[in-house]
C-alpha cells in the first residue's frame, strides 16, 4: 500500500489558492481514496496506480479553473512487505516511541 503526500499549488493567481485547493480536494472526494487533508498538503493512502491516476486529475484542476501555471510536489512511500502500511500506522509506530 502507498502512502502519497501532494501539494498541488497554482502559481500567477494571487495570495490566496484555497479556492483551488477545494477544487483538488473535491476530486479526491469522489475518488474514493482515503485521505487526510492537512496545513500544507494532502495525504492519500492506497493502491499506488489510483493514487498516480489521482494525482494527474489533481495537477490539472488548477489548470480548468485557470491557473495559467502549476506547482505539484509527491512524496511516496509505497511498502509491500508489509499489509499494515497506512497513514494511522506509521503515526503509531512513532508514537510508540515516544
């Protein structure tokens, strides 16, 4: 299972992008993907080829609502030996830790 964390800014809009973030995140919405939104990005946990298809559609959603450029940042950490490889766990096996 993978673990995906994208930022996915549009840049020559102004200050604020949150309109386009919403737009990102009502994608991943109806996806079906689990999600976490966060301050500075998104997090999205599944099956790495939904989660690429994802991204893509993510990239371009700026981009129809005019954003004449964008910035996408992915982070991914895809584990296979293991089943219980997810957002929860890996914020556990920290917090175990502590």
């Amino acid at each position: 299972m993978a673990v995906v964390e994208i930022s996915v800014t549009p840049l020559g809009v102004g200050t604020s992008v949150s309109q386009y973030v919403a737009g990102c995140l009502q994608i991943v919405r109806e996806s079906g993907i689990r999600y976490q939104l966060t301050p500075m990005g998104t997090i999205l946990e599944g099956d790495i080829g939904e989660i690429l298809a994802l991204v893509a559609r993510m990239h371009e959603s700026p981009f129809a609502a005019g954003a004449p450029r964008v910035s996408t940042l992915i982070k991914i950490d895809d584990r296979r030996d293991r089943t219980d490889h997810t957002m929860a766990g890996k914020v556990e096996a920290v917090q175990r830790r502590l």
